[in-house]
C-alpha cells in the first residue's frame, strides 16, 4: 500500500474504522479542535460527533464543497481536517487540494478517507494530504472475505502518532487478514478498472429511466463537480448512486426485485452490491440531517462488480419496473 499510495509509511489496522478512529485520535488532545465535512459514513460521524467530544476535542462540521465554510471553521487550536471524496453515499467530490491548503495556513494536518477513489483513481498525498485512510474490507479484499484498515502517511507522522497507539491499544490486523489482503491487493487495478468500466455503464443506463429522479456518478460530465473529478481523479467512481420514485416504497420494491445484485452494505466487492443508505449506513441521523445530504428515502448505492454489463443493466432495467 506504501507503493501504491506513494506514502512514506503506513500502519494496518483490524478495520477500517479502526484506521479512521486511530488516524483521528491518535495525535489529539483534550482542548484541540477538529473540522470535518457533514457528509461521511455514519460510523465516521458517529466519531466526530460523539466520541471526540467526550474527550475534550471541539468539533465543527461544515459543508465540505463550500471552501469558505472550511477557511471560517478553522481556530488556533484546530488540529485537524478531515474528509472524504467521493463522499458516503452522495458521491460529492471535494477539492482535496484547496482544502489542504486552508489545513496547512492553520497548522492542521488534513486526514482523507479515499476508500470510493481507491489508489486507483485518486493519490490524495500528491494532492496536500498528510494522512489517508482506507477501509480494506472494500476493494483492498475485494470479495467480502474479512476485515482491514490501513494508515497511510510520513515516517514521522507514524512513528509519533500512530505506531505507540496501536501498540497500547490494540487494533491490530490478524495475520490471517493481513494474508488475505495480500492476495486481493494482487488483482487490485484489475478489478477496479472493471468494475469502473461497469458502474460507467449502469450509470449511462440508468440517467435518463423514467423511475429514475436523480443520478449521481462522478464519471459524467453532468456531476455537479465535474471539474473537480477532472482535476483529481482519474476515472469516476465503482460506485452510483440514484434516487427513485416513490421514496422509501419505491426503493425497497426494486431492491428487492434485483437478481444480480446482492443487498449489503459494503462495497468494492468483485459482486455487484446495493445498499440503502437511509435505513443503514445512515439511520442514526435524523430525517433532517440526510436530508440536507441529499439521503432521500428513494436513494440507493449501487457498488459496480464484476458482472457482465448486459445483464446488470437488464437487471436493473426489470427491477425497476416494479418502482
């Protein structure tokens, strides 16, 4: 991973949360502050929010795309920024170059979450980040077999921060885990250029569908932050998201209606997968705060696999009959 990320060092974690809550944690004290995009997986929200707060660290949660709002957050004390890009689930894009720049006039350190990019299609540490975190379990694995984090980032940033935490408390990786993620790494760019060249597809397929109100997918030209994708990544996502008709209703009947695709909530797998992030990656929010995320009740997250594109879309196509 220090190859592909072009890192100096890195630590594996037993989980990918694991790396977003050591990265976060680890160099931070009691009084420091942090400023944190809205739009993160629930789990990552549920740290910013709730846990560092117990602990005397401030935190600032500002709409990520809105530079001025990350330029107005920071304080003498703000330790870190952290974000991710594309975001869970919306795929927003943010400007991971710009916001380094706002961390580093404060003193910050800028920590990025590049598990939707994968080092495929995004090197946030080219772009100004100082850390990277992924969760192996996606497409680091690539077949929903186990667990995995990892840490990426300098020598010192390791050795000062990180090395002696995980030491002391624990989230480490098995043996066992670190093996199997050894052989997936082995087929990594294949797999994620595929599945690209798949989601691609669906997303093409599925734009202008009559049950279909909004599609997001960050490989078209009509991304709200297409210009951004073009200047930091280097292909669209595995991933699509859209929104159907009918809400909540709508979403399940064509979840539910879907032959190809497996209903679960993680993502990267070399099978296609679709998820509700509403009722799950999202559910400990309130109505109004996925909202002001564009998490409608009809959104649904759909993970490119391996599949033949013919027969995703004609799963798709059937299902959403059922809308």
């Amino acid at each position: 991973m220090i190859e592909l990320e072009g890192a100096e060092a890195a630590r594996s974690t037993a989980t990918g949360m694991a790396a977003v809550t050591t990265a976060i944690l680890a160099p931070l004290k009691a009084g420091d502050h942090v400023v944190a995009s809205k739009a993160l997986f629930g789990s990552c929200l549920y740290v910013v929010q709730d846990l560092l707060p117990r602990y005397g660290i401030e935190t600032t949660l500002v709409d990520g795309l809105d530079l001025d709002q990350w330029q107005r957050a920071l304080r003498p004390n703000t330790k870190t920024f952290f974000l991710e890009s594309p975001t869970n689930p919306t795929l927003d894009v943010l400007d991971i170059a710009e916001i380094a720049k706002i961390a580093h006039s404060g003193g910050a350190r800028l920590i990025v979450d590049n598990v939707f990019a994968t080092p495929i299609w995004q090197s946030p540490l080219s772009l100004g980040a100082d850390v990277v975190v992924y969760s192996a379990t996606k497409h680091i694995d690539g077949q929903g077999r186990c667990l995995g984090g990892v840490i990426l980032s300098s020598e010192a940033f390791i050795a000062e921060h990180i090395h002696n935490f995980m030491r002391q408390t624990g989230p480490s990786l098995s043996p066992f885990n670190a093996w199997v993620l050894l052989k997936g790494l082995e087929t990594l760019g294949v797999r994620v250029r595929a599945q690209t060249e798949n989601a691609a597809k669906i997303a093409e397929a599925l734009a202008n569908h009559p049950k279909v109100t909004r599609l997001v997918y960050p490989g078209r030209a009509d991304h709200p932050q297409a210009a951004t994708v073009k200047k930091q990544m280097g292909a669209g996502s595995t991933l699509v998201g859209f929104e159907v008709k009918d809400g909540k209703a709508g979403a399940f009947r064509c979840l539910n209606a879907l032959k190809i695709s497996r209903i679960s909530n993680n993502l990267g797998d070399a099978k296609s997968l679709v998820t509700h992030p509403a009722t799950t990656t999202h559910q400990r929010l309130a109505p109004e705060a996925r909202a002001e995320l564009g998490i409608s009740e009809g959104f649904i997250r759909f993970s490119a696999g391996l599949e033949h594109p013919d027969d995703l879309i004609e799963d798709f196509q059937r299902a959403l009959e059922q809308v």
